[in-house]
C-alpha cells in the first residue's frame, strides 16, 4: 500500500467508521476505511463476556440491516453486535483493510490535504475522518498506588468472575458497566463492594415501552448539549438478562455493600465520599422525572397504555445509606475494579484540531481543520450520538459535508 492516494481515509472501522463507508459510498466519494485490528474489535476483546448492548435490537442498529435472529425486543451480545457490523461492511461493500495502524496523520506544506504514515506505507489525502470512538483510553483515577495490596484493573480488561482472584470485590463506578459487573460478581458469589457516584437513571421500560421509545416520542434523544453540570454524568441503565431497570435498592438487597463516591487513600484504607444518598436521590429524581414526562405524553395523547403505579414505589432507603460506609480496609479486598471511563487518544492526529486539554475542537463532527472530521463521540450533535443509530445520523451529516467541500475544491 506504499505512497497511495485516497481522496478520504476513514480511521477506524467500529461503528462510526462503517457508518461513514455506507454514506460516503452511497454518495459516490472515493474513500478507504483503515483499522488496526478487525472490523468491530473492541465489541469482541474491549468488553465482558455477558456484555449485552443496552438499547433493545429495533433500536440498536443501522437502518439499513436488522439483526439476525433475535427479537426486535431482545439485547444484542457483544458478539452479535461485532458479527452485525461486519456483515453490514459486507452488505455495503465498505472498503475497509484491516490490520493497517495509522500512526500519524500530518497536514501538506504549502498544498491541500495530509500526509497519513501506516504500518503499511503512506498514503497522501484530502479528507481525515477520526472513527477512532471515545474509549481509546482507559481511565483509572490515581487514588490507589498500585502496591496498596488488591490486584487493580480497567473494566476494560474485565471478562468473568473466574478471572479475578478469591475474595472480596470493590467495584467504582456506577454506571452501566460498573453495575452489570458488580451484580454478576455477586451473582457468582462473591462480596461485593459498589462505589456509587452521580448518575441518572432512567426506567428500562414504562408503561410497556422501551426508554430508548420514551426519550425518541418526547425529543430527549435529540438534546444538542447536557444539562448544566452533567457532562460527565453516567447513565445506569441495563440490557442484561433481558433488560431491567438499574435498581441500588435491590442491589443493596442482593447483598451488595453500597458506598459513596471514592475519595481518598491513606496507609491502607480507603475513603468514600458521604455521598451516596445524595446520589441515590438525584437519580431517584432523574428516574421519577421521565416518568411524570411519560404520563403527561399519554394524557396528551390519548393513548392506550397500561398504567404502572408500582414503578413509582422505589422502597426505603437501604442501611448503607442510613448507616454509610466511610472507610475500607483494603486488607480485606482482593481486586479493585475501576469501572471508571475512558479518554479519547488522538497522539496520531498531528494536526490544529484540539483545544488545551486535547479534546476536538469541532461542531457536528466538522473540525476547526479543514478537511479533518470527527464521529462516534459522545454528544457529537445531540444526545442520541453515543447510541448505534446515532451515530449513523451523525456520520450522514459529515458525509454531506465532505461531498459539498468536494464540489467547492473541483469547480
């Protein structure tokens, strides 16, 4: 592949990248998707075992291509999500060359366009599409020096309850993945510490209706930027065995020891922030509120769906936020599971796209770098862009972009 030229080099082919593919090539522009590994790779060894996808299959998906045998109703596996992407490159012939690392991507001097270095050569282009994601890196809070005593990991790396060392857990994070993990691990058997932080909770279903159905009818999904102060908020909501609403009161219940937010370490214990009610409640208020939201769009619209009252009964508070849990004695964990985030890592985009703290400077995925374009970020254009679908939508709109600037760059 030495010295080659390709009018638009997509970097990356997860979602984003055979999203790109199919618009670019329904709009008959010439392009190359390039990935280092293989189509969907981070879906097969980025991921749990059990990972399911949290939005159900008829929401879950490219317009173009339904998932194979599986309920609309049903949550994809994070094989069958991987295997849906790859037969969707197949389906729309997505020139895609796997194995090929970009390792740097640097504009011309004095002439339009960029040279891209590889592990397979060189190519020069006029278009950068970065399809590269938000989970390049992962993100371990540096609180607890790694020879504290429990063996520490990423979720990233995290796949069974076999794989971590006898005893007890401490999982952080409370998100969708954190969660899911925790209640797997106890399920297994194990003792389960859970560090909750901020978060919202939507019901998994409502009045017989998917949330992902209930954030589209009241124009949630379509939210151009997050509320004031949750930029980073994580969403606890979960698809696995069959989808179920995030409940910390039933996670409680179950045997898992809640605690607020991970604070600090010192001489072998660690502090949590007295927190976790507040956390709790806000998210209780977060859950309540899309329900009211719900109701008041069936009142409207006159339409026939059951009530449910029992969802509004959320139950006492649990001990662990009457009587919580300040301090940890890591003596007595095992492994520390950090289900904690990730960062973006663009290091090979050497170009004037990113403000002091290195996250893209771009709107709707169109950078301040001419020719340079971003997809599969999170609130990209809206709400709905961290989602399957949406980022489809989003890579549609970049597509157009590039086409218009070509008809601009030949006339």
């Amino acid at each position: 592949m030495s010295n080659l030229e390709v009018e638009v080099v997509v970097v990356g082919a997860g979602q984003a990248g055979v999203a790109m593919s199919e618009h670019l090539g329904n709009l008959g522009v010439p392009h190359l998707v390039l990935e280092r590994d293989r189509i969907a790779e981070r879906w097969r060894t980025a991921r749990w075992d059990s990972l399911v996808a949290n939005g159900p299959a008829w929401h879950d998906r490219f317009p173009g291509l339904e998932f194979y045998d599986l309920d609309p109703d049903g949550f994809a596996g994070k094989e069958q999500v991987a295997d849906y992407f790859v037969a969707y490159a197949e389906k729309i012939s997505a020139p895609v060359r796997t194995g090929v690392e970009v390792t740097s991507v640097r504009k011309h001097d004095g002439r339009p366009g960029f040279r891209m270095e590889t592990s397979d050569g060189t190519i020069d282009t006029r278009f950068v599409v970065a399809a590269t994601g938000p989970f390049q890196r992962p993100v371990i809070p540096p609180i607890v020096p790694a020879d504290a005593g429990p063996v520490q990991l990423h979720s990233n790396a995290y796949r069974n309850p076999d794989q971590l060392p006898a005893g007890a857990v401490l999982v952080v994070g409370a998100g969708s993945s954190g969660v899911q993990i925790a209640d797997e691990l106890r399920r297994s058997g194990r003792e389960v510490y859970l560090s909750v932080g901020p978060h919202d909770r939507p019901p998994r279903s409502y009045r017989g209706r998917d949330f992902c159905w209930w954030l589209g009818v009241l124009g949630l999904w379509d939210l151009e930027t997050p509320p004031a102060g949750a930029e980073h908020v994580t969403i606890a909501v979960s698809g696995a065995n069959g989808g179920h609403t995030v409940d910390f009161r039933a996670l409680a219940a179950s045997g898992i020891q809640l605690a607020g937010m991970t604070a600090s370490y010192d001489d072998g214990v660690l502090r949590f922030a007295n927190d976790l009610g507040e956390n709790i409640a806000r998210g209780d208020a977060n859950y309540l509120a899309l329900l009211d939201q719900a109701d008041a769009y069936v009142a409207r619209n006159g339409l026939d769906l059951p009530e449910e009252p029992s969802a509004r009964e959320l139950g006492p508070a649990p001990e662990s936020v009457t009587d919580p849990l300040l301090e940890l004695d890591l003596s007595g964990i095992s492994c520390i599971l950090w289900a904690t985030g990730y960062a973006t890592d663009y290091s090979w985009l050497q170009v004037d796209a990113f403000d002091d703290t290195g996250r893209p400077r771009q709107r709707r995925g169109v950078s301040t770098e001419p020719g340079v374009y971003f997809v599969g970020l999170p609130w990209l254009s809206r709400r709905g862009s961290s989602f399957i679908w949406g980022v489809w939508h989003d890579a549609k709109y970049i597509a157009d972009h590039i086409a218009t600037q070509r008809n601009y760059l030949s006339y």
